[in-house]
C-alpha cells in the first residue's frame, strides 16, 4: 500500500492474495462462516453457473458487525471452510483480516482499487436481502457493484419485498438474464431460485457439531 498525492492508500494484492485478470467476473461471498457447510458450497457453484462467474472468492470475516457474539478463531473457520469447498475457481481467503477492514463497502472499496478492470459481484443469500438496509453504506454497495441474490427456504417473498429490493427495483435484472449481471451497470441486482439445500451454520452449531 501506498499513498497517492490525495493521501489516499492505494491498495495493491500482496503475496498470497486470489489472482483476477482484468475482464474477469469474481463473485464475493462474505460471511462469518461459523462453520462453512454445504449449503455455502452449493450456492457457490450455483453463483458461478447462474452468473456467469470465473472465479468466487469466499471473504472470511473477523467478526460480524452486526452479531454481537464472535465467531470461531478464524484459522479453524478457514479449515473448516477450505475442507468443504474444493474448487479449482473458488478461493477461501482472510482478505478482511489483511485489510483491516470489518465492513462490506470498506472492503468492497479496497478490492476495486487492488483489482483494477476486475468486474466483482457481491453475492448473498435471501435473508441477508431482507435485512440489508441495516449494512453500513448499503446504497453505495448496490450502486457500486452488481448484486447477485440467490433464494433460500421461506425467503423468497419477504426477499422481493425488502427495503433494499423495492428502493432499487429499476436495477432488477430478469433472471433469464442472469449471466449478463457482471457486465451491468450498478445498480443491478438479479434474484435466483436455486435448488435448496437447507442448512445453517446456526442451526449446526446448535446441535453441538461445532464447538467453540
């Protein structure tokens, strides 16, 4: 990192960090991963083929903003997460902790000046649309980035009904035109259905399958 004449720090990728070409389409899943479990794994694969995406990083977090108990240490999170998704194209990675960034918008704000022409796609599920309003600069990451959204059990209306769908329902992309997202101009945010895997990492933890 560097600092440029307006004293802001430049991010550039240091040793170890995911490799993108410039024109390829990345898909982020950020989450706590607390633990990662198939139901990460299979929305993943379902992002790279609805989406058209070349690559999905998974951005493990030091810790929720909004939780206010702390997840696991985060070197047993990436085990655990790197065990369950073995993928050539998807990169399980502690860039937030390298950053030094805890919010979506900081982190998003720091890849985008690390990867210059790498077109990045925030994914999430359909609950965390529903709650989205609440992220901090939550406008600006939808105004910033295409948004890729993919459906999860009992979420799919109050998903299309949330604060964040009805502000930017202009930006709606078809679903039949999902693999255009990366290439869209923010705001664009395209809703799925994806086959269900219904599983949480709330739920695993519990039933004591994963202990702290």
């Amino acid at each position: 990192m560097t600092n440029d004449e307006t004293g802001r720090r430049e991010r550039r990728p240091g040793p170890g960090w995911p490799t993108a070409a410039r024109g390829q389409a990345v898909g982020l899943l950020g989450g706590s991963f607390d633990p990662a479990h198939d139901g990460h794994a299979h929305i993943t694969r379902e992002a790279m083929k609805r989406f058209g995406l070349d690559r999905v990083w998974w951005l493990m977090s030091p810790g929720n903003p909004l939780k206010s108990e702390g997840p696991a240490p985060l070197d047993r999170r990436m085990a655990q997460a790197r065990s369950v998704m073995d993928h050539p194209f998807v990169h399980v990675t502690a860039l937030e902790a390298r950053l030094g960034t805890r919010y979506t918008a900081d982190t998003l704000d720091a890849l985008r000046q690390a990867y210059p022409g790498v077109r990045f796609v925030w994914l999430m599920g359909a609950d965390n649309l529903t709650s989205f309003h609440l992220w901090d600069k939550w406008q600006w990451i939808i105004e910033t980035v295409p948004v890729g959204v993919l459906a999860r059990p009992g979420l799919r209306l109050p998903a299309r009904a949330s604060v964040a769908a009805r502000r930017f329902a202009a930006g709606r992309v078809p679903a039949r035109l999902s693999r255009s997202l990366p290439w869209r101009t923010p705001p664009a945010w395209c809703f799925v259905n994806v086959p269900m895997v219904d599983l949480s990492s709330s739920d695993i933890r519990a039933q004591g399958r994963w202990g702290r």
